[in-house]
C-alpha cells in the first residue's frame, strides 16, 4: 500500500463523517462555543503534524482534545533525556526509544474518538513523498524545522491549494506563522448597534513564507514598530539565517553570539526597520539566545504550542480571524504580538 492509500483509509478524504448523538455530548461545549457546522469541519479534518517536539505536543494536545477526524504525525527521533520536560507525552524509562512509538497510545488515550497515525519521515522532503501526504491531508503543520525546509512544504501545500501553519521554540522565543492561502470565515460585527450578536463574513488574503519574509517595515511609525516588538521578530529569522549557515544546527553557547548579532543587525537593516524604534539589536537579547535557541522550555512551549493548537482550530472552523501571518512569543517580558508580513 502506498503512503497516499495508506492516509487515505479512514481519513476525511471519502464522504464525510455525520457527528453522532454520542460525540456530540462528548462535544456539547464546543458545539455551544462555535457551533455544530464547525465542530463538523473538525470532525472531518485530517491534519498533518511535523516533528513531535514541545511545540507539537501541545498543539496536538488541544486539537487531539477538540475533536479533529484523524492525526498524521511524522517524526523518525528518539526520545532524549532533554525531551522530557516540554514533552508531557514522554517517561524517563522511555529514552532511546521512538518517540512516535511511545506517544501514540497517550496521544489516543486523551481522545478515543481521534484516529492516530505515525509515520517516519526519511523521504519527506522528496518531492513524490510530500507530494502524496499534503494531497491526503487537509492542513499541515510543522515544528521546529529550518527555514528552507519550511519554504519547500509551504510551497507544495500552495501549489495543492491546503493550509500550512508553522511553530517552534528557541530557548525563551517562539514564533508561529501560517498560510491559508485565501481563507473565509465569520466574526462578530462588533460595529453593529444595539445587544443583539451579529456575525458578518470576513476574507484574508495570506502570503507564502517566502514573500513574507521580504516584509519591509518602512512605512511604520515609531510607535507601531515597538509595538510589534522587531527585536524579538528578527531574533528568530536570524535564528533561521545562522541554522543555513550551519548546516542546519542551532548555536549552542555564548561565543556564537557575535555572528548571531551580525546576521540579525544586517537583516534588521535590509528590511528597513525605524531606527528610531531600534537602532541596532539588543546584544543581551542575542547573547542569551545563541545560549539557549537550542533549549526548551515547558512554559514557552506551553505557550506557543497551546495558541498553535487553537489557532488551527480556529481556521479549520472558520470562525473568527486566525493569526495573520506571523506570531512571535518573547519570553523574557510574557508578551506576544502578530506582524502582518507581506500581508
């Protein structure tokens, strides 16, 4: 059997699922909150999770929890010692072994009613392979993966027309970014007079990942600038500029802090951010990051992971405006904020 027959059995692709009267008293809050036509999206979605890191397991958590129709996780590492902390899904005893392995029976346990499926990921990357697993799912998510990797699958989700959400942690920053191509959905129309709850239809229009990150930050005020908080946003896209100068590998100490500030300075600089909100990257910021980036941190994770979660339950049900596009998370002040890249 191949690996699109495989995703295919049992999964959204055939008629969809009718909720029963079983699941939705199982649902019944959720129902209340978003409705049943949403819960019903839910029901029939078959999403796709990269890399099963902290990042991962907490957004699986969430939408394990709200009911998705079947989870597709691809992931071919062990289970390390440092795993076990943001990794909830992991035991002490379990190091060394496959981390699919031993988090599939916990992940079912949290939601009988979800089917689960594990796969390796040595060929994903190869066109024909991901080709197959992004026609056979209908969102894809990937964890704490290098910017080029991210560049190609967002591309091929594009070109099948799905939606593509990304996340991850370095030490005490966490970013999420997504692409729903053109995606609709229903808001409250808080301009409406009177008590009486009105929703309106709303549209977005997102940007791949590669036009977002020629972003130019030009035509915003001094003001607007700190408030997206640039320092933390450029951190990571250097973050993602030094994994390619490094094959791939995350800085691990302090003396990497130099090229680290380099790269994010020169970056800073290329999109034209208002040098009267920051001049120059803050070097302790950097500094601790070249030190951490390849940690993680449960409440980061918990963060990151838990807004990743509910933001693609937020697009699967379409009600209410997801992120656009780009969601950084600085751990250091326990503030987030959402740039408009391209958008």
């Amino acid at each position: 059997m191949s690996t699109s027959d495989a995703l295919y059995e049992g999964g959204s692709r055939g008629n969809p699922v009718q909720i029963t009267e079983d699941e939705a008293a199982v649902y019944d809050r959720q129902i209340r909150l978003w409705g049943l036509e949403a819960q019903q999206r839910m029901r029939n979605a078959t999403i796709l999770v990269v890399r099963l890191r902290g990042t991962a397991t907490e957004a699986i958590k969430n939408i394990v929890l709200a009911g998705i129709g079947k989870l597709v996780i691809i992931d071919s590492d062990d289970v390390a010692e440092e795993d076990l902390g943001a990794g909830f899904f992991f035991r002490e005893e379990e190091v060394g072994k496959k981390a699919m392995e031993v988090a599939k029976a916990r992940i079912e346990s949290l939601n009988p009613l979800v089917a689960v499926q594990t796969m390796k990921h040595h060929t994903l990357l190869e066109q024909e392979s991901l080709d197959a697993l992004v026609l056979s799912v209908d969102l894809v998510c990937v964890t704490d993966w290098s910017r080029e990797g991210l560049i190609q699958i967002n591309e091929v989700c594009r070109r099948f027309g799905k939606p593509f959400y990304a996340g991850g942690c370095f030490g005490l920053l966490g970013y999420i970014f997504c692409d729903l191509l053109k995606h609709d959905y229903i808001t409250p129309d808080r301009s409406a007079p009177g008590d009486a709850p009105r929703s309106v239809k709303a549209s977005q229009v997102y940007s791949p990942l590669h036009m977002a990150l020629r972003h130019r930050w030009s035509a915003l005020t001094k003001r607007q600038t700190k408030e997206l908080n640039p320092g933390a946003v450029f951190a990571i896209l250097a973050l993602w500029e030094y994994q390619k100068v490094h094959d791939g590998k995350l800085p691990v100490e302090r003396d990497a802090a130099p090229e680290l500030l380099s790269i994010a300075n020169s970056m800073l600089a290329e999109a034209d951010v208002n040098r009267q909100a920051l001049s120059a990257m803050p070097a302790e910021l950097i500094e601790n990051l070249a030190s951490s980036a390849s940690h993680e941190f449960s409440p980061v994770c918990a963060v990151v992971g838990g807004m990743l979660g509910q933001d693609i339950l937020k697009a699967l049900g379409a009600r209410e405006a997801p992120i656009a596009n780009f969601f950084v998370f600085d751990g250091t002040t326990g503030g987030g904020t959402v740039v408009r890249m391209n958008m």
